[in-house]
C-alpha cells in the first residue's frame, strides 16, 4: 500500500484550476443565531481543519480512506490550548466494502456529537455531517455501516425525535424494534442513497481564515490607536485639572482667554475703538 500524493496546494486557499479542484482544508466559520425576534444574535466563531488521507492499491485505486475534521472554538478560553473542541470522522475500506460517516474508524458505527452545548442547535452538526457525505459518496457501491443512536433516550422523546429528523435530511432511516428500542439503529443503504444537502443553512458563513486573520489585526490595530489616544488625552486633562486645583484663579482666567481666543479679541478690539473714540472727542 502507499499513501496518495494528492495536488499539492495551500490549506487556507482554493484551488481551482487544472484538474486537481479543491476547497481550502482550513477556514473559518461564523454562526449566527436567531434570537427570540427572528433577528440575529450571538456570533460563534470556530476554526476548522479538514483532513483527508488515502491509501491506493499497486494499480493507483484506493483501497481504505479516513476524513477528520477538527474544529476550535475561538470563544472559548484561550488556558484550553490547541486541544480542538470537537472532531468529527468518516472512513472507507474497500475490503469490507463499507463506508462510515460517523467514525474514523469501522470498528464503531458511531453518531454525531456536537461539544460544547452552546454550539448545537445552529446547524453545526449538519454542515460536517453533509461534508462526511459527500466524501462518502465518491464510493457509491458501498454499504453505509449502521449508526446506533446513544442508548438511554428511548423512542418518541425529544432528544431522539431531533435526531431522527437529522439523520433523515441525509437519507438515513432507524429500527426501533425489540432489543432496539432504547437506541436505534440505522438500516441498511449504500453511499449512492445518501442524501447531500445543496442549501447551507444561512446561519452559518464560510470565511477565508487569511482574511479572517488580516481584518482581526487590523482591528487589533486600530483599537491600540484608539487607547493610545485616549491615554494621552486623560494624561493632559490630568495635568490641567492638576493645575486647577493649585492655582484655581489663575486657571480660571486662563481658561477665560485661551478657550474663548476669538471672543476676547473681538472683546478687546471693540474696547479698543471705544477708547479711541472717546480719546478723540475730548
């Protein structure tokens, strides 16, 4: 066996010439939720790695593959390290004749988790898991190997009915019969059956992590500007009030003149042609 040498190309960009086209392996993603007034709320930002390796036979067809997708959650607490905050894996092998969209590995069916809490419910789990699909569907003959349902949520309680009507946007159907019951499992498909989802939820934006990068520093810029400004101008209104408590009249005097410069002209001036003119009429 030997490990494919893919088109070598940037991670954080397109490309999308030749006949090697690919999507960058590294972005961004915005989500954005609704709040109770349809109007949009909190923004979750999370950096994405995608990661895809083969294995080819003597004759240059593949023989196993892997996906992972690793993602950081760039809100969360910075102590965490680069430890991702969740992963998410498919796999093929062509001896079984099985493809899995759920694990990295065919030893477990596996299912979709999405940590922490706070990013469910904003369509997270449905973007990897469409990614998961359409990389699974490049080997159409295979056998989808069954996903079991976490056991503990039986049949027709919340928990499971949303998952349920996940896994179903994709094609996959569950048995909850005998044994089964608290769980579930999938039933039996090939790739070609799997369903891929064409319209992204619009909650959720794919950003380039260079450019994402560049208008963050700028950013990061620009607000350093704005302290530096701001800690000069509270040094100078530090160093008037200073003097405005030791010497007080003479500050308020000099406030009088200096602050209002174009009064005190016109004031001194028009003083001015009075005296002339009562100097001259005696």
């Amino acid at each position: 066996m030997s490990t494919q040498f893919d088109h070598l190309g940037s991670a954080f960009r397109s490309d999308d010439f030749g006949t090697w086209p690919r999507q960058p392996d590294v972005c961004i993603l915005e989500i954005q939720r609704r709040e109770a007034s349809n109007a949009f709320g909190r923004v979750d930002r999370l950096l994405v790695e995608k990661r895809k390796e083969f294995e080819l036979d003597s004759a240059g067809n593949v023989y196993r593959g892997k996906l992972r997708i690793f993602y950081w959650d760039l809100e969360n607490d910075p102590l965490d390290g680069d430890v991702p905050d969740g992963e998410f894996g498919a796999c093929y092998d062509r001896g079984f004749n099985l493809v899995s969209i759920t694990s990295s590995c065919l030893s477990s069916g596996g299912y979709v988790l999405i940590k922490p809490n706070r990013l469910r419910g904003a369509g997270l789990g449905t973007y990897l898991m469409n990614f998961a699909v359409e990389w699974a569907k490049q080997w159409p003959e295979a056998e989808v190997r069954q996903i079991e349902l976490p056991k503990g949520e039986a049949k027709e309680t919340p928990q499971q009915e949303l998952r349920i009507h996940f896994y179903g946007k994709f094609g996959i159907e569950f048995d909850f019969t005998g044994d089964l019951v608290t769980s579930g499992i999938s039933r039996p498909m090939q790739a070609r059956d799997l369903v891929v989802i064409t319209h992204r939820k619009e909650t959720i934006t794919e950003l380039s992590a260079v450019v994402f990068l560049r208008e963050r520093l700028q950013e990061a810029e620009r607000g350093a500007a704005e302290v530096a400004f701001l800690r000069r101008s509270l040094k100078q209104d530090g160093t008037i009030l200073s003097q405005a408590y030791r010497h007080p009249i003479k500050w308020m005097f000099q406030r009088l003149v200096t602050d209002n410069l174009t009064r005190t002209g016109l004031i001194i001036a028009f003083m001015f042609v009075i005296g002339l003119g009562v100097y001259r009429a005696f």
